[in-house]
C-alpha cells in the first residue's frame, strides 16, 4: 500500500513547515489527486490517519481535490476533458490523443496553520 509512504510524506512536510513556530498547528492539508495518479483516494485518507497518529499533525483534516483527466486533442488543437480512463479520446470530435495535460499528478497546495 504506497498510500501509507505517501501519507507519511506528507505528514514530514508539514512538520518540517511547522519548525521554528513555537505553538502552531496544522488545521488542515488541502492536496490535489489526479485521478490517473495510481493513488487511491479513500486509501490515503486512512493512511493520512494513521500517519498522523501521536504526530503534531494528529486530528488534522486531508482535504482532496480530485483532478480530472484532460488531454490536448491533435485534431481540434484544444486541451479537452477526457470522458473515460479507458478510452483515451477526444470528448467533443472523438480523436484519439495521448498528450494528457493534466490529471496525474499528486501536489500538496496548502496547510492551513493556527498560530
């Protein structure tokens, strides 16, 4: 289960952010989930869970946003939406593509910090 690596890279982060702020805590984690990252989003928020056990990010909340899969068509030039993972093409003219934009990654954007 990578999710538990994961989650408890993401705990190290947030610690490290809280060195050096003497009294501080992380209310929150607000992260971006691609959804062809591999990473199974329920998955991760239990291991954050457990990560977070006796830890100064313990009852903090994983707030996820899921990113959708979108891909630069080669036939209309535009970056589309794609309808299904399985079937990589073109939501509006049907042409395959395989320039995928956005939709795999994994990306912490935000703690939010009670000082």
């Amino acid at each position: 289960m990578h999710e538990l690596s994961i989650a408890m890279s993401i705990v190290e982060l947030a610690e490290e952010e809280l060195k050096g702020r003497s009294g501080a805590s992380i209310q929150a984690v607000h992260l971006k989930l691609g959804l062809l990252s591999g990473v199974s989003k329920e998955a991760l928020e239990s291991c954050f869970e457990m990560a977070c056990f006796e830890s100064p990010l313990a009852g903090s909340r994983l707030l996820i946003e899921e990113i959708p899969v979108t891909a630069r068509c080669p036939s209309c030039a535009e970056v589309r939406p794609i309808d299904s993972i399985q079937l990589f093409r073109c939501s509006v003219c049907g042409a395959p593509v395989s320039e995928i934009v956005s939709g795999k990654g994994l990306e912490v954007v935000a703690l939010e910090i009670l000082e």
